[in-house]
C-alpha cells in the first residue's frame, strides 16, 4: 500500500517537472536551429543588418527591419493601452461605484478573451478604413491599426495589473491625504499612483512583452514588408507575422529558410523573457514594499 | 495584571510533578509518555513531559491558553507531524511501542488512536458516508451490509442513531453544532481505536449539546481509554477520572481529579483551579 | 458689504479649492470616459463582425466544407477541427495540469527544486503563443514524428493552457479547508486517500471552470497551430489523431488573407462562429461553478 503511495506521489512530481522540462525544450529547439542558422549568418549580419530578405534570391539576413516592426507596433499599442489602461484602473479602484465595477469588470475580460484572429479582422476592416478619413496617406496595410487594436487588447490587462498594485496600497496612506483635504484626482496622481509605482510598472512591463509576442492582429493588418521605418502608415512586417509567413508556406525542414523561423524566435523569446524577468524582479520589489 | 492576582512561583521553583500511587485498582497504563520534548522549530513548546494515562479513563489536561495541552494531545496521534519544521525528543508508547520510532506506520497509529477536533469537521458528504469513510480507506469493512451494520453500531454508540437513522443520507452539514460533533466521535469510533483523543470537543456548543457529549463521554470510557483537552476546568471536574494540569509548556501536576480540585499538591495548581489567574 | 461685492470677492483659498473640484471632475470624467471608449470599441467589434457576417451565417455554412467558390465555402472541417483539438487538449491539460498541481500544494516541502517550477510555470504563462508553436514545429512534430496531426496540435496547445490549468487548480486546492484534511488524516487515511476522496471532489468546481478558462483560450489560438503546420485549406473532417486538420481561428484567418468581399463576409461568419462556442463554453463554466457550489460546502 505504501508503495503504491510513493509510485503516485512520484508521478505527480513527474507532472510538475513537466514545466522545467517545457522552458529546457523550448531552448533547445531554438537554439538548435538558431546555431544551424548561425553557420550560414554570421550573428553580426543578423543583428545589425538592415535589410531581410531570406526567401528572395539575394538573401539578406539582417533582422532589424523585423525588429522595427515590432518596436513600432508596440510603441503604438502602448501609447494606447497605458493610459487608458492607467486611467481605466484609477477611475474603477478610486471612484466607480459598486454596480459600475460589476458591469465593467466582466466587459474588461470579455475584452481580454476575444481571440486576436477575430481583433485582427476588426483591424483589417474597420479601423484602417476609419483611419484612412484621418490620416493622409494611410496604406491598406500598415502598423497604425493593429497597433491600436493591440493596444486595446492588452488594456484590459494594463488595468486590472494596475488596478491590483493599486488595490495594494494602503489605506492608510489614502485615507492621510483624504483627511487632509486632498481630493481624489489628487490622491489617486500624488498619493497612490506613486506609492504603487513599481507594482504599476511591473504591469506597464508584461503588458509590453505581450504586445511584442501579439502575432495574428499585424499578420493580418500589418502586411509582409519588412521595412526599416518608423512610419506608422506604410506596410511593415513583425517578428511573429514573419513566422507565421514561412510557416504558411511549403519550406521543407533543414532548409536555411526553415532556421530563420528559428532565429527570429529565439530573439523574440530572448526579448520577451528579458522583459518578463524585469517584470518579476520589480513585482517582488513592490510586495516587499507592502507585505 | 489584575488588582488581587498573587505574584506567580517562578517556573525554576515549580517541581516536575505529582503522581497519586494510593489507588491499589488502578487499570493498566495505555499510554507511557517518557520525557517528551516538542519543537516548533527552534522554539520548545513543550518541556520533559512524563505522564502515564490508563486505560478505560478518562483523563483531562487542563491549563491557561497557549500552556501546550493541545500540542500534548496532537503528540500522541502524530498530528503534529503535518506541521512541516517541527521535532519532538523523548517517547511515547503506546502497548509498549513507542510511536515515534521511523518503523511505525503512522496512518495505522491513527486510525488506533482516534481524534475529535474541537471543531467539528464533517466531511461535505453524507451521514452514512461520513462514518462508513473510516470503515472503507482502511478496508475494514467487506460489502454493503457490513459496513451498513457498522455504521449503524458506530451511530449508536455515539448517542445519534435514534435522530438520524431516518436520513442517513442527508448530508452531515444539515445536521445541528451538536450532533454534527457527535457524527465526528461515531466516525471516529467505527474504525474501532484504542483511545480516543478529544480536543475541546465541546467548547462551540451550547449547553445542552454539552451535557450530551459529557454523557456520552461516561458511556464511552467503559470500551475506550479517553484523553479530553478542555479549558473549562467545570467540564474536567464532571466528567474525567483523572487531571492534568499544564503550565507553559510544562507537566506541572497529574493526580485522580478529586484530589486536583480540592486538595492539590502544587501551589501553582491550586491557584489555577481557584481561578487566581488563567 | 454689499450683494455684489460678496459674491464676486472671494477669499483666495476658497478659489483654490474651487478651482481643485473643477480639476478633479474634469479627471473623473477623463478617466470615466477612458472606460467608455473601451467599451465603445468593444461594441464597434461586435458591430462591424455582425454586420459583416450576419447575412452569411446559416446551416449551409455551418455543415459546408471550404470551397474556392466563396458563396459555397463553409466552416464543417474547421469547426469539426476545433471541437477535436479542445477535446484532445483538455483530455491532456487536465491530468497533467491537475497533477502537478497537487504535487506543489500537498504534497510540497517548500524545496529551491520546487520554487523553480514555480517560476518556470509563471514564465510560461508569459511567453509568447507562437513560441509554443516553434516548439511544437520543433519536438512534436518533427522529432516525435508525429507530423502536422490533430495530436501535435493538441500536444501543443495543452502545454500552452497548462499553466492556466495548473494556476486554477492550486488555487481551488488552497480553498479546502485545512480541517477536512486533518479529519481525515485522523481517522488513518494516507495522503493520496485523503486528496482522492475528501480534497479533490471539494475542488473539483474549481477544478473545472480552470480547465474550460483554458480550453477557452486553446479555441483561440491560431499562430501556433499554423506554425506546426495546420492546413488553411482542408476539405475533409480529420478521422483520427494523426490526421492533419484545420481549426475555426485558421479557417478564419485564411478567409479574411483574401481580397475578395465574399470571402471576408465568410471569415465574419466564421467569427460569429467561434463567438457562439466561445460564449456556450464560458456560460457553461459559470453554470457548472454555481450547480457545484450550491451542492457542495454549504
């Protein structure tokens, strides 16, 4: 019987070490093709070269243009969700009323769950063609539109993180400005925002890491040009978007084409995880603050 | 501190403890504790205890909050050992085997040495199944109509068959404070113990549902060897043969309980059961 | 002094005070209305997908296979496609999920080994889906040899959701009581009777509405079943785990790649599609939490 007790417990350990086993293959899979890659790239080449152009006939290997798109989409949805998302979370912690959250709340997360497939359709053909009235020049594909329609799906994210850090301050603190005569504008901007700095940030952080791993919204809105800009109008391509490209291709496994998949992976998972650990390292900076 | 409350003896000064030895029909020792020391990591929450609980009493630990009679109790059944980071020095045995050697099965130690919280914890299933739940993980019972038969034996012996023998399979938390209390002692009675620990099984209940715990408890010494933790030294006076009485984390005297509350041999207890401080 | 003059002389401090109520309504409105066009844009979202896909949506559609002829395309293999992957992953995600879960809460000693796969399992749920598809490319289907099959798909999106499942799991164990343990590890139970029989039947609502959470979110994801190579054209329903498939988000995405209005008018009624399974499988959670709380611990 007891021995019975200690197959199952080691079984359920074999389930847990499932996720170490998950981060090493993940590693590995890249890096294994990322080195292949290497040997016909030289790393200098890939890093800081300005033109991509793996599946042309005069191969160029520099991932910059790849990383630009990126960059500019996540700037945009940023520079979206992180004041609205801000904002969102002060006016839900500091003055919606108790039927206002009940409502907002489950809309937020209905936001959250829509699949990117169908935000990007959103993008595609609803935003570009509104955006076009407004911006002179705005190309049918292009970084402006999914970057905005990125930067509301994370909003949702930006605030209840925000909100949470929020919800971690004291009341204390809240309650000595409000006794001093402080209004709520002033207590949310002065008081709390501050005091939850690290904890806001923390979410400003992951929710970055996610727009730069967000694939299906600029695959579909974004186009297929790699393009060293910085130009929110005209047709770019991401790291994810140029992956999901090669894939819906017919590249035959070993082939350099196939590793550059590869490459552009293991830099974007280099980037994202850099971010997620930064974003780690201040969320446990902030509870130790408040614990 | 209370106006009127006498400066306690200093702990150096109190003695280890008393026993009686005048009874000449005394009932073998069920439990032998040797010496026992407990740890909560680095803190000792209980120091050289050294008791002899008989068999087909009842025996009451009393003393202030915090004195450690529960972590005494929770010592005898290896509960405790849940706890992760604590240690215990010293010997407990129980029929001559110390409970705490590493070749003891302690899932088997607790069935024999059953235990009921002081609050009670029916599992969210049925009355039948919450007493037939002993009977089944420890394969004691073989087909429906035995483990109905024991279930019934079980719920009779703890006074609670005549009030639900209608709805054995209503679920235990519709049931009152008391009987619910009462379904935990049958559950713990079916998978047939040695001893019975009891931690303040009456101190969320009112008191009427008190009496019949302390009734029940009468009933219950004649097959079972009892050991209750209570703060309600009335309760210990009523119902146990014998008392202990406990001072942070010390043994501080353990005599028949007549001769506790009238005539004790330590200072520091008489002052407890005249309620000079607790 | 007279009417006027106390009306229009205000003492400075008094100023201030307006002047910071003004700043404060001006700001609750700002940040009410940063709420409000959240909400707007999600109703636009709605709007803009009906109205494209509305006329579109019918039996036909729904049992039709994909065409290149738009007006006769329909969803059946895609649809069929996404059914079998979130069967498959949840049939993988929740032992292995739940498992591991268990492990961590009951049966944990606090040790470094089990304080890095917790930050394991929390940097998984952080990584970007298409990486999982890189892995999926990379091991399941290429080195396991399973090639572009239902069950590398599913092998993929059940590791992707697992950290999902394991999150919500740990949570509904830490919410059975400490006492139901200790009464049953009183009456001589061992560790894996007590969580078979007394912890995990407690938990098993919450159990359950993590695991839909995250089967919700598999029904989703396009980039890594694209990257393992499901097909964007598929015109039959996949017949065993090894056969290549296609899923709703892919139908979908290959729908609205194209130029021509009829085929985005598709890829809008593939959207109510997997809009209307999307919410069952969200309504059915809550459902099933309520029914179990209210039979459960009362």
């Amino acid at each position: 019987m007891r021995r019975a007790e200690r197959a199952i417990e080691h079984l359920l350990f074999a389930c847990a070490l499932l996720s170490v086993v998950t981060t090493v293959s993940i590693i590995a899979v890249l890096a294994v093709e990322t080195v292949e890659f290497l040997k016909v790239a030289p790393m200098t080449e890939f890093l800081l070269g300005t033109e991509w152009t793996p599946l042309f006939a005069d191969q160029k290997f520099g991932v910059l243009p790849l990383v630009a798109g990126t960059v500019l989409v996540s700037l945009i949805a940023m520079a979206v969700a992180l004041p609205m998302g801000l904002l969102t979370a002060i006016y839900l912690s500091e003055y919606a009323s108790a039927p206002v959250r009940r409502v907002a709340k489950p809309v937020l997360e209905v936001l959250a769950g829509v699949p990117t497939v169908v935000y990007g359709y959103f993008a595609l053909l609803f935003v570009t063609p509104l955006l076009q009235h407004a911006v002179p020049g705005l190309a049918g594909f292009n970084a402006l539109s999914p970057g905005i329609v990125t930067g509301i799906m994370i909003l949702p994210m930006v605030s209840s993180l925000a909100e949470d850090a929020m919800r971690g301050v004291p009341v204390n603190l809240r309650a000595g400005a409000y006794a001093l005569g402080a209004t709520r504008m002033q207590t949310s901007l002065t008081v709390v925002v501050p005091a939850a700095f690290s904890g806001i940030t923390a979410a400003f952080i992951l929710a970055v890491s996610r727009a730069v791993g967000e694939t299906m919204i600029v695959a579909i809105a974004a186009g297929q040009q790699p393009r060293l800009t910085l130009d929110p109008r005209v047709p770019i391509e991401t790291m994810t978007a140029y992956i999901v490209q090669v894939s819906l291709g017919d590249t035959p496994t070993g082939t350099l084409e196939y590793r550059t998949i590869f490459a552009v992976g293991m830099l974007l998972f280099i980037g994202t995880f850099l971010l997620n650990l930064l974003s780690s390292a201040l969320r446990r900076r902030y509870r130790e603050e408040y614990a | 501190m209370m106006v009127g409350v006498p400066a306690l003896p200093p702990l150096a000064a109190a003695p280890r403890h008393h026993h009686s030895r005048s009874d000449s029909a005394e009932s073998p020792v069920a439990i032998d504790v040797d010496s026992l020391a407990f740890y909560y990591g680095e803190k000792r929450a209980l120091d050289d205890i050294t008791i002899q609980l008989r068999e087909h009493v009842v025996s009451a630990f009393i003393g202030p909050s915090g004195c450690g009679k529960s972590t005494f109790l929770r010592t005898l059944n290896r509960m405790n050992d849940i706890i992760p980071g604590t240690r215990v020095e010293g010997s407990v045995r129980i029929d001559g085997v110390d409970v705490y050697d590493p070749a003891i099965d302690v899932v088997d130690l607790r069935r024999r040495v059953g235990m009921v919280f002081q609050k009670s914890n029916p599992f969210p299933k049925s009355i039948f199944a919450n007493v037939a739940y002993g009977l089944r993980i420890n394969g004691m019972a073989r087909g429906k109509a035995e483990i109905a038969a024991r279930v019934e034996e079980s719920l009779r012996a703890a006074a609670l068959w005549d009030e639900v023998k209608d709805r054995l399979h209503d679920s235990a938390l519709a049931l009152s404070g008391g009987q619910q209390q009462r379904l935990c002692i049958a559950r713990a009675l079916a998978v047939k113990p040695r001893v019975l620990l009891m931690d303040e099984p009456a101190s969320a209940l009112d008191p009427i549902a008190t009496q019949r715990i302390e009734e029940l408890i009468f009933e219950l010494k004649k097959d079972f060897t009892i050991v209750i933790v209570t703060h309600n030294m009335q309760q210990a006076a009523r119902v146990s043969d014998y008392t202990a009485f406990f001072w942070l984390g010390r043994l501080v005297e353990f005599d028949r309980t007549e001769k506790m509350f009238t005539n004790p041999s330590e200072k520091l207890t008489e002052d407890y059961v005249t309620g000079r401080f607790g | 002094m007279n009417a006027v003059t106390a009306a229009t002389i205000r003492p400075p401090v008094e100023r201030a005070v307006a002047r910071r109520r003004r700043r404060d309504r001006t700001f609750r409105l700002l940040a009410q209305s940063a709420l409000w066009l959240a909400l707007a844009v999600l109703a636009a979202l709605l709007m803009s997908v009906v109205s494209g896909g509305w006329e579109r949506l019918s039996w036909d559609f729904i049992t039709s296979y994909p065409s290149r002829r738009a007006a006769a395309a329909g969803i059946y293999p895609a649809l069929a496609g996404s059914m079998f992957l979130v069967v498959l992953t949840g049939a993988l995600a929740l032992p292995l999920g739940v498992g591991a879960a268990l492990y961590l809460e009951e049966y944990g000693r606090g040790t470094r080994l089990e304080r890095l796969i917790e930050i394991n399992i929390a940097n998984l749920a952080a990584v970007p889906s298409i990486i999982y598809g890189l892995l999926g490319l990379g091991l399941f289907v290429r080195a396991l040899a399973m090639e572009r099959s239902l069950l590398a798909g599913a092998c993929t999106l059940a590791l992707l959701v697992l950290p999902i499942v394991i999150l919500a799991t740990r949570e509904a164990l830490r919410a059975v009581p400490k006492s139901l343990r200790e009464a049953s590890y009183a009456l001589g139970a061992t560790k894996w009777q007590t969580v078979w029989h007394q912890v995990l039947p407690v938990a098993f609502p919450g159990i359950l509405t993590g695991l839909i959470l995250a089967l919700s979110r598999a029904i989703g994801e396009t980039a890594p079943l694209i990257t393992i190579g499901a097909l964007t054209y598929v015109p039959f329903v996949p017949d065993s785990i090894w056969s290549p498939f296609t899923a709703l988000p892919i139908q979908i995405f290959n729908w609205v790649s194209r130029p021509q209005t009829a085929f985005l008018q598709n890829a809008a009624a593939g959207i109510l599609v997997l809009l209307a399974v999307l919410l069952t499988m969200n309504s059915a959670a809550i459902w099933l939490r309520d029914r179990f709380q209210k039979q459960g611990v009362s």
